[in-house]
C-alpha cells in the first residue's frame, strides 16, 4: 500500500522499506531486464530521480512522524 501512496508512509520504518523495494525495482528493471531500452545517461537520471522522489517523500513525513 505504501508503494502506492504519492505521500509518505506511515512510519519511517514503512518508508524505508518501501524506498527499498522501489529503488530495487527500477535498479532492476533499466539495468537488468531492459538494459539496452534506454541510454546509459538515462538510467542513471531515472535512478536518481527515484532516489529524490523518496528523499522529498521521506522530508514530507518527516512532520508527521515527530508527532507520534
């Protein structure tokens, strides 16, 4: 379920695991199962946008997380 909320998960454990499995999938997906669909300089973008995207979901929680 975490995987598929644009906000935070619930507790950073939850976070951290659902940044985990994400990352992995993408890693996976443009370096393993596809590795000649996209240009070496586009998997790293695409990767490292993922990497930001969770780091910016991880900085909304953040609020929410101190409260409990």
């Amino acid at each position: 379920m975490d995987l598929m909320s644009v906000g935070p998960a619930s507790t950073p454990a939850r976070e951290v695991l659902s940044a985990i499995v994400q990352i992995g999938a993408v890693a996976l997906l443009v370096f393993v199962i596809f590795p000649d669909g996209l240009r070496e300089l586009w998997r790293w973008a695409l990767l490292g946008a993922t990497v930001v995207y969770f780091v910016f979901r991880a900085a909304a929680g953040l609020p929410k997380w101190r409260r409990r």
